[in-house]
C-alpha cells in the first residue's frame, strides 16, 4: 500500500486544517496516511480523524509567540518583548529546520504540501522519486507580493491543486506543474435541515481583517434598526476580537449580536439547526466551506462578490445573494427581504440544500485518486 504524507502548519481550527483531515479520512482505506505539523497546539485535534491515520508533531512544546511578542510592544515591556523576541526567533529556525530535515528523509511514495513555504521547502528538498503536491486554499485577491510568492513556490512540483476554478485558469498559466481544480467538500450531511423559523443570522469564520466582520457588523446594525428582535451569531475568534467588540458596544449591540469564539463541531452544527440566514462579509475567499455547511442545513446565504469562492457556491438570486462593490446597504437590504419573507427563504434553502450535495467527499476522492494513481 502506498503511503502518503500530508504537511501542515498545524492542526488546530481552520479551514485548511479541516480539509487536511476531511481528506485524511477519505484516503485512509487506499493508503497509509501520516500527517505531519510544526506545531502542536491542542491536545485533541478539532476535527474527527480516522485512528488509523498517524500523527507526527515536529515542535512540541513551542507554539507562535507573535501574539506575546505584540501585546509586549504594546504594554511598552521591553524585557518582556526581548524575551518573546528570542522566542520567536528560535520558534522560527525550529519551524523551518525541523521541516527541511523532516522532508529530506521522508520516504513516502507522495507529499502533500498544504503552505507556500512548505511547497518550496518540498520542491527544494523532496526525493525526486515522490509525487510531490502542493494544494492552494487561499485566492490571492490580485495581490502581485503574494501571487509572486506562490508561483515561485511550486516551481519544482509536479501537481498544483486549487480549490477554485478561478485560481486553476489563473495559475496554470504562469506555473510549471500540472494546476487541477478539485473544489474542496462535505464529508457530512445533517439528517434534517434548518426549519428557517428562528430569528437568528449566522456567520462563521475567523475573526480577521480579511473576514470583514466590522463591515458585517455596519450591516446588522441596518437590519436590527428595523427588525430589532433579530440576532447576529459569530462563531470564531482571532486577532480583531476586540475591535470588533468595541464595534458592538458603540453601536449598542450587545444584546442582538453575539460572539461565540472557537466552537467545535457539534456546537456550530447546533447553531445552523437554529439559523434562518447566512452571511458571508469576507474580502476574499478561495472556497469557502462554511457556505456549503450552512447549504446543507437549509440556509440560504448572502456574501459580498469581494470573496470570489463565494461567486464559486452561491447562485445569486436561487440559492442566495452576491452583493456588488462590497455595498453593505445592499446586503442589509437582501437580509432584510429574505426575514420578511419567508416563502423565500424556504424556496432558497430547498436550492442550497440540493446544491450542497453536489459537494460530497466521494466525488472529490475521486478526482484525487486520478492524481495520486498517476491519470492526469
């Protein structure tokens, strides 16, 4: 039986992180699976993985300090930041020698690199005889630092794989490996959908600049100025946690908007059974798999057009709304048709209902078998 390796950065909660284990776990009775992470950040990992899959964390008892080193800087604790300094500067040569050595002597027959800089690293060090992968989550939103940064990457690797059909055409005509576009999936589906009565909106995702959650909040507080018995859940945490909160209290929203922080499975799946409306505020988005998530209960969904993933999923004005220029009237505008109807709401979330099964894990094990048994 072949084996496989899977490279990340860590297997803490993300998006990248779920889809590492998502196809961990499909692959895992045709291959011997071993997934390899820098980091440990958790006892337990987020996401189910199958126990046959194996595990190997290359730093141990270190994690990112970039957080530590900042709130320091902030607090004007220059023997504290010197400390957190050397800390990251060691974190760091650990990060890239550990991983380097790790490829050097990996001796599995095909290597997923699932990060820019380990597809260098694997292109630079990887044996000529593995199928080395290197597999893209993220859109590079026209950024010419970033699109550089990933053509120089993958230069010396057999296949790219890219979650979107936007950044295959786009790719593949600057980069040497094979671009195929294999849309990430849902390995799950509820057994019964939202029933769309509850007076919640729903909105996952980490709490970043590019999630564009502050602009999310400047359309709620639109909605709730008309339907004030409506609520805002936010499932995630992150860097922009206190802005946003300071947001909410400005606007006196604390009682219709709430924000969960990191939620495991169970916990989200709950708050889609009880969600009516999705809205996406990212700037950008590769994919987007919280869309299909909410698809799959019922939900219709509305995302501004910024996030081209989102362009991917969403079939504007059948299963929910794109929003132009990133205008937050008009996404106030597009919630607040589909709370005052709710015949529409039904009709869209029966449409994103069947397109999320369009998504399953079975159809994209199969184009992965083409690449991994070599039929591209």
């Amino acid at each position: 039986m072949k084996k496989i390796t899977i490279l990340a950065l860590h297997l803490g909660y993300g998006g990248i992180e779920k889809c590492i284990t998502s196809l961990a776990n499909a692959l895992i009775d045709d291959f011997q699976i071993e997934i390899v992470s820098t980091y440990k950040l958790y006892d337990d990992i987020p996401f189910k993985l199958n126990e046959n899959i194996k595990i190997k964390y290359l730093i141990q008892d270190l994690k990112p300090n970039k957080k530590e080193f900042l709130l320091c800087l902030k607090k004007i604790q220059i023997i504290n930041a010197i400390k957190e300094g050397i800390n990251a500067i060691k974190i760091l040569h650990l990060k890239k020698k550990l991983m380097i050595d790790y490829i050097k002597n990996c001796n599995s027959d095909i290597i997923i690199s699932t990060r820019d800089i380990h597809n260098k690293w694997l292109g630079q060090y990887g044996k000529s005889e593995a199928v080395k992968i290197g597999w893209e989550h993220n859109h590079h939103n026209y950024n010419q630092k970033y699109i550089k940064k990933i053509i120089n990457s993958v230069q010396n690797l057999d296949y790219f794989v890219l979650v979107s059909k936007s950044l295959k055409e786009y790719y593949e005509k600057i980069v040497k490996p094979v671009c195929i576009y294999i849309p990430n999936s849902l390995d799950e589906y509820p057994l019964q959908c939202s029933k769309l009565t509850e007076k919640n909106i729903i909105s996952v995702g980490r709490l970043s600049k590019e999630k564009g959650f502050l602009d999310l909040i400047d359309v709620f507080k639109i909605v709730n100025d008309i339907y004030p018995d409506w609520c805002l859940n936010i499932i995630g945490d992150g860097s922009e946690k206190e802005k946003i909160e300071n947001k909410i209290k400005e606007n006196f929203l604390q009682d219709n908007i709430k924000l969960h922080g990191f939620q495991n499975k169970e916990y989200i799946n709950k708050m889609y059974e009880k969600s009516s409306i999705y809205v996406m505020s990212s700037y950008s988005e590769s994919f987007g798999i919280v869309l299909l998530e909410a698809f799959s209960y019922g939900i219709p969904a509305i995302a501004f057009d910024s996030a081209i993933g989102a362009t991917e999923i969403i079939s504007n004005n059948w299963d929910g709304y794109l929003i132009n220029n990133r205008d937050k009237q008009k996404m106030a505008k597009k919630i607040i048709e589909l709370i005052t109807s709710p015949n529409r709401r039904i009709i869209m979330g029966n449409n994103a209902s069947k397109k999320a099964y369009e998504y399953n894990i079975v159809k994209t094990k199969e184009e992965w078998l083409k690449i991994l048994n070599k039929n591209y």
